[in-house]
C-alpha cells in the first residue's frame, strides 16, 4: 500500500515533469504551503534562476494578516510576488502547486496573483 507521502510527492515530480516538458519558454509560479507559512516564488527553469519570491513570514505581510496561514495571508503573497514579478518584467507563467489540490490557499494566492496581473 502507498502511503499519503508518497502519493502526494508522486504526483507532485508528475505535475512538475509535465510543467517543465510543456515549454520551458514561460516561467513557474511554484508554490510551497507548509503548516505555518506560505512560500511562492516565480522560477525561470531554463536558466536556473529565481526572479521574484514572497513569503507570508515577510515584514511586509505579517502585520496585515492575523496569521501566515490563512486565506488573507495567501492573497498577500499572491499579490506581492505577482508584483515582484511584474516588475522583472514576466507577465506569463505556469503554475506549479506542487502537488497539492486547487483549493483554499493554493486558490486564494493565484486568484491574487491574477488580480495583480499575472497570466496563467
């Protein structure tokens, strides 16, 4: 029997294998939700590099919102690396969840990040 770790770790790699062999052209928006926080960071695959990144454990978000998890904290981190990314001049990318369903959080930040301007 497969265990719930191992499931979620096999259909993370399977996600992000089709990301990366459906064109390495546009950048990955991946984002990582830990128990406590709330790490989103936009990747450029083909050159190796980060080019935006935001956290719901940054100063500029802990003060709005009562805790790095919740659906307030998410739509902080959405808008703020959207922003980032903006302004390193992205506009498209892929979205990379990694692993995890389309839902509460994971929805919250890139419903925030298309608000700000993201396209995905």
């Amino acid at each position: 029997m497969i265990s719930k770790r191992e499931k979620y770790r096999f259909r993370k790699d399977r996600t992000r294998k089709n990301l990366l062999s459906a064109g390495s052209a546009r950048p990955r928006l991946s984002v990582y939700r830990s128990d406590k926080y709330l790490y989103a960071q936009v990747v450029d695959d083909a050159k190796g590099l980060t080019l935006a990144s935001a956290s719901s454990v940054e100063k500029e978000l802990k003060g709005k919102a009562k805790s790095g998890k919740n659906l307030e904290a998410a739509k902080g981190v959405g808008a703020l690396v959207a922003k980032r990314a903006m302004e390193k001049g992205v506009t498209n990318v892929c979205f990379d969840k990694g692993g995890r369903i389309y839902h509460g959080r994971i929805k919250a930040l890139a419903d925030a990040a298309r608000a700000a301007g993201l396209r995905f």
